[in-house]
C-alpha cells in the first residue's frame, strides 16, 4: 500500500497506535502518521493550556487562614503545583516546536544523525527530537562531562 493510497483509505479518521505500529517501515512519517502526531501534540497542547488555566484560578483564590499550619500546607500546595506548571511550561514550547517540525517535514527525524526517531519511541514522547540511540549518547556524555 502506498502512502497515497493510505491517506486516501483514512481519509477523515486518525489511525489507532494499533495501525501505526503495524505500517511498513517505507511508509515513515506519511501524511496519516503526521496526521496522528499532530492531533496528538495538539490535545497535550490543549490540556497544558487548561491546567495553566486552572491553575490561575486556584491561586487567584487566595485563603485566608488563621492556623499557621493550615497557611503553611496551602503555601506548599502552590508551590507544587507552580513547580509543576513550570515543567508544563517547558513541555509547552516542545510540542509547539514539534507541531512546527510537522509543518516542515522534519518530524519524526533525529536532528543529530538524520535517522528515523521510530513510531514506538513518538508514541512514547512525542516531543523526542533525537533517536534513541543519539539520547543515549547524549544522556552519558552529560554523564561524563556535565553539559
């Protein structure tokens, strides 16, 4: 099946990580698999953007409490939960960096080595920009050296 024929059987429909694990390795990064990432980096883009929301709101919602173990815990509790915003944060500008990659045709492609990422491992992160043997190379030179 070529990739033409793909997009035009899944016309309207998104493939299941079933049907994209299944596809012939010449069918890398078709219209259908890039189809699949984008809606996928865009939902996570969504949720990111509405716990920034929410998280706006609850601490908006500033307490009054007179216990100073009570303001303690709801002091921490935002400072988790900041703490975890800043990491969504971080994510944030990854999937939008990897949406514009699907805009440029580079998605999907290790920018060290140019070699193919692999479904399995997008599934997994789709922000992942390096294959997982250029991630291992750069994980044990930080390792080493402490980039």
């Amino acid at each position: 099946m070529t990739s033409k024929s793909a997009t035009t059987k899944n016309q309207g429909r998104l493939l299941t990580e079933k049907e994209l694990l299944a596809m012939p390795e010449s069918e890398y990064m078709n219209a259908d698999q890039l189809a699949f990432f984008r809606n996928r980096l865009k939902e996570l883009e969504q949720e990111i953007l509405n716990n920034a929301d929410a998280t706006t709101e609850n601490l908006r919602e500033t307490q009054f409490v007179p216990d100073p173990a009570d303001r303690a815990t709801i002091e921490e509790e935002h400072a988790l939960e900041l703490r975890t915003r800043d990491r969504e944060r971080k994510l944030l500008k990854k999937v939008q960096q990897s949406i514009t990659l699907i805009d440029s045709g580079e998605y999907g492609w290790c920018e060290e080595t140019g070699e193919p990422i692999g479904i399995p491992r997008l599934l997994a992160r789709p922000t992942a920009n390096l294959s997982l043997e250029a991630q291992e190379r750069r994980e044990m030179r930080q390792k080493l050296y402490g980039d």
